[in-house]
C-alpha cells in the first residue's frame, strides 16, 4: 500500500495575511501584486477568518480594474470591512494532515484554499490548485 505524505510538504509556507483592520483596497491590490486567490486574516499567529478574491467581486467591480492599477478607485470598498466580508467558520487541517485527506474536505466543500494550523497558529495554506499540481507530478 502506497504511503500518502502529510499536505506538508505541498502546502504554501509563504503566507500572504491581513489583519481585520486592513481595508479593502489593500486586499485587492494583494490579490492582484501576488496572483493569489485567497488570504488568512490573522489576529498574530492566529487565523481568524479567509478572504477570497470571489469575497471581493460579490461587493464590487474589482475585475473591471486592470490588473497592472495601483489606485483603486471603488467606493464600495468604503462601505465594508474585511471583517464583514470575510469567512468566519473555518475548517482547518493541521499539517501532518494526509493529501487524501485534504482532497476529501475540498472536493465536498465550496471553497478552494483551506489554512494548515497547528498548535493554533497558521503554519501554512493549501489550495484546489497545490492539489492538483500535486497530482500532476504523480502522473
């Protein structure tokens, strides 16, 4: 029987966060700098919620920016807070959670990006795609 490795060892360890504070405009420029979807808020170590680039289209026309824009120009942004558009309920994997596992909790979810804690603190972020390319290496 095939040994399946913990997500470890596919996970991002290089963390892009915000903090509940951050606004909007920051989040979007994030995304957009760092062709990332998703993004923990942390409260220090502590994850305590995930932005996603879809969060932010459901709220404006962040798309209707070209991607190469430094000032945002949207109003919505004013409107609301990362707290208020941020997921809340969590699920979470630690990281010596299998591969099988994660691709388990992913496929029956409707999100893409789930945090790695351990002990509490955010350790790492894996994705749909980390999956996949994963996937494609076993091939």
């Amino acid at each position: 029987m095939k040994t399946i490795p913990p997500i470890s060892t596919i996970m991002s360890v290089k963390i892009i966060t915000l903090k509940k504070d951050d606004d909007l405009e920051k989040a979007e420029l994030l995304f957009k700098k760092h062709k990332i979807r998703h993004i923990p808020v942390v409260n220090g170590d502590a994850i305590i919620g995930m932005l996603s680039y879809t969060d932010l289209l459901r709220i404006s026309f962040a798309d209707a920016v070209d991607e190469s824009e430094t000032e945002i120009e949207s109003l919505v942004y004013n409107m609301f807070t990362i707290e208020h558009v941020m997921a809340k309920n969590l699920v979470s994997v630690s990281s010596d959670t299998s591969i099988k596992d994660v691709a388990k909790i992913l496929s029956k979810k409707e999100f893409h990006a789930l945090p790695v804690v351990d002990d509490g603190a955010l350790v790492g972020i894996v994705t749909t795609t980390d999956l996949i390319n994963y996937l494609l290496t076993q091939l």
